[in-house]
C-alpha cells in the first residue's frame, strides 16, 4: 500500500505520459482510429497492473489509522505521507461462469419444455400403457418402458418447474422451495438481445453510408455493456441451489425422451422421418395444438449462445475493436433470437429506450394504456402469445395502470 502522495503522481504521470503520446501521434491517431485503442489500452493494463501490485503489498496493521490521525512514532507529517488504498476488487467481474453456463442450459431445457417435448413422451406413455397404439417389443417401446421405470429416480415435473420460475420467471406460482419468482429476467434478456442487434445493425449500415467503412467509432458499446451487466447481475443470486445438478439431470432425460421419440418403431408409427415429426404429429392429433416447435427451438438454441457469451469476461472488455469482434459471436444469434420471440408475440423490438430504468417505473410524461373491457385497474396484463392453456407462461409481464 502506497502513500496519498505516491498515488497522486501515479496518475499525474499517467495523464502526463497520455497527453505527450496523443500529441505526438496527433497525425497517425487521425487516420487510424485503432491505433488510438491500443495505445489506450497499453496504457490502462500498465496502470491496472500498477494498481494490482499495490493492492497487493502489506498495508499498516491498524490500515493506515494511526498515521492519518498522528498517534505513535509513525504519525504522517502531511497528508501526503499517508497510507492510500488503491480501491476494492469490481462488482462486475465477481460473476461464476459456471452458473451463468448453466442457466442457458436451464433456458434450452424451458423452450424445449413449453415446445410440449415431454408431454408428448408422457402422452405416448399413457396410450403404451392403454394399448392404444401399436408398439410392442421394438426400441421405442422399451424406451417408455425405462422411461417410466427412471421416474422415480429423477427430479419431478413440479421440480423442472418451479425452477423455470425460480431462475427465469417463466410459468405460473412461486418458486422452488416458495423462493421469490425472478420475474425481470425475460425483460432484461430481451433488452440485451436488442441492444446487441440494434448495434450491428447500425454498424451495417453506417458501413454504407460513411466514409472510411472499417472505422469501428460508430455506436456506442457502454449500451450494450450496460444491458448485459445488468442481465448477468440479475442471474447471479437466482443460479445458486440446485441448479447444477437439476440442468445436467434434466438434459440427460431430454435426450433420453428425443431417444424415444426417433425409435424407428415409434417412427412408423406416425409416418415420421425425425424425432421432431413425432413431436408434432402427437400434438396435433392429439392435443390439437397450433405449432411452435420452429420458432421455439431456434429460441433455446439462439438464448443459449447469448447466455454462453455473457458467461466469459468479453462484456467487461474496453478495447472498442475487440469488444466488437468478440461481440460479433453472437450478432446473429440475438438477431434470430429476436426474430423468432417476434413471431410468437413473447418480444418487441425497441430503440428508443437504450436503457432500462432500474426500478421500472413508467417514466413521466408516459400515457398509462387503458384497461381492456372487463379488466380492472391495477392488474398485470400478460404479453399476447402466453401459451396458458398447456400451463405455460413467457415470464414478460406488462404493467398496467396503478402498478
């Protein structure tokens, strides 16, 4: 731990060394605005290196206190020969990826869910059981035999559930173990998905329209930092529990029920050539249900890959090149996500408000929409595409007058 003194000229010299280099390379730093970045950037891992090597020498027993304040044989003379800490570690780089990888796994596992994969294996089950279908003796039979037989082994339905509410916010009622339902994740990760979009897709065209086309200072890359600090932060305390545990086993059963359901006796059975085909087929005939099961996987493929993105420290990057070229690994990926939330009404598109406010409330000057006939003041009003009839519900929830 260094003096107050030694921590002023520190970056006194750091403002001296950056104004010298910008003044000198005035001309080049022009023409080339990447040189710019990485001149910056050698400058800020010099200084964060300085700073972590501070942070890392043996401060005074009682911090510091004594000399401050001018007790003992070490009291400070001036205030410049106390003792200064050079800060705390971040906020925003205390984050475990691993918890984060496996709520997008937990995320792929929910639209598969909602898509209606298990009802149809249990459905199957049911008519097996009956006799009402013919499957005997071949792969597909023995595959709901052992799916059945494992039942009791594994993590119920109500328990897939009430951590799809606990850890997204998506379906109905409380929690795992009644723990609060995290009803802002669907909000926050559709911000994300079209901040990152709505990013691209202004550097595409500014790509057209501008002069010098590889020149990256076009957009600003703090929205899109802000918007997933604030999903990442937000999944931080829903991702502890059993989490782990429950994704792994719930992904183990989801292949199992795609091993069931691409058997090539239960394929025959339905003139199927997939395990998809079954899938819909089973809901169509017998649930009478209208198909999702595109737009709904490309969704839990999509939303993984943005998830497993926030996992890494790329968000935390400040270099405006790389922090584009690491955030090109998922430009499309949002954008389908996007396109595919669209078409089952679960997302909009925005661009005019860049950034959430933090205690959602309606910002002022905002008309409140009136109730719908029959509604009451003060109730939620769920997005339309809520699949309520087969129990499931996207988590986004649009406040109405009074809330």
């Amino acid at each position: 731990m260094g003096t107050e003194k030694e921590y002023r000229e520190l970056f006194d010299r750091v403002a001296a060394l950056r104004g010298q280099v910008a003044g000198k390379l005035s001309n080049e730093l022009g023409s080339d605005p990447k040189l710019g970045d990485a001149i910056l950037k050698q400058l800020d891992d010099m200084l964060s290196a300085v700073e972590l090597a501070e942070r890392a020498k043996p401060g005074p027993p009682d911090g510091g206190l004594a000399q401050l304040v001018g007790l003992g044989d070490k009291a400070a003379g001036d205030l410049g020969q106390t003792s200064m800490p050079p800060g705390v570690e971040p906020y925003d780089e205390t984050v475990a990826s691993e918890r984060i990888i496996a709520v997008g796994d937990l995320y792929y596992l929910w639209q598969h869910e909602a898509s209606g994969v298990f009802r149809v294996v249990q459905k199957l089950q049911e008519l097996f059981q009956r006799g009402a279908i013919r499957l005997s003796d071949g792969p597909g039979a023995f595959g709901l035999y052992r799916f059945d037989r494992r039942d009791v082994l594994r993590y119920t339905k109500k328990d897939r559930l009430s951590a799809y509410r606990r850890v997204l916010g998506y379906g109905r009622g409380l929690g795992s173990a009644n723990a609060r339902p995290n009803t802002d994740f669907h909000q926050l990760f559709t911000q994300f998905n079209n901040q990152v979009a709505l990013f691209w897709r202004d550097k595409r065209v500014s790509d057209v329209i501008r002069e010098r086309a590889n020149d990256p200072s076009f957009g600003s890359i703090a929205v899109v930092r802000r918007s997933g600090l604030d999903l990442r932060n937000n999944l931080k305390f829903t991702s502890y529990g059993h989490l782990n545990v429950l994704r792994v086993e719930v992904m183990q059963l989801l292949a199992e029920a795609f091993a069931i359901l691409g058997a090539e006796d239960v394929l025959d059975l339905f003139g199927a050539t997939s395990a998809w085909d079954t899938v819909d087929e089973v809901l169509i005939r017998y649930f009478d249900e209208r198909l999702i099961s595109s737009p709904r996987q490309r969704m839990a493929v999509t939303g993984r890959q943005v998830l497993r993105w926030l996992a890494a420290p790329h968000i935390l990057e400040t270099t405006r090149s790389e922090f584009e070229a690491l955030l090109l690994e998922i430009a499309e990926p949002a954008e389908e996500w996007l396109v595919s939330a669209q078409s089952l009404r679960v997302a909009d598109r925005t661009s005019s408000r860049r950034i959430l406010p933090f205690d959602r409330q309606r910002p002022a000057g905002v008309a409140t929409p009136a109730p719908r006939r029959g509604e009451r003041p003060g109730r939620a009003r769920a997005v339309p595409g809520d699949d309520r009839r087969n129990g499931h519900h996207n988590g986004a929830v649009v406040p109405m007058a009074g809330r």
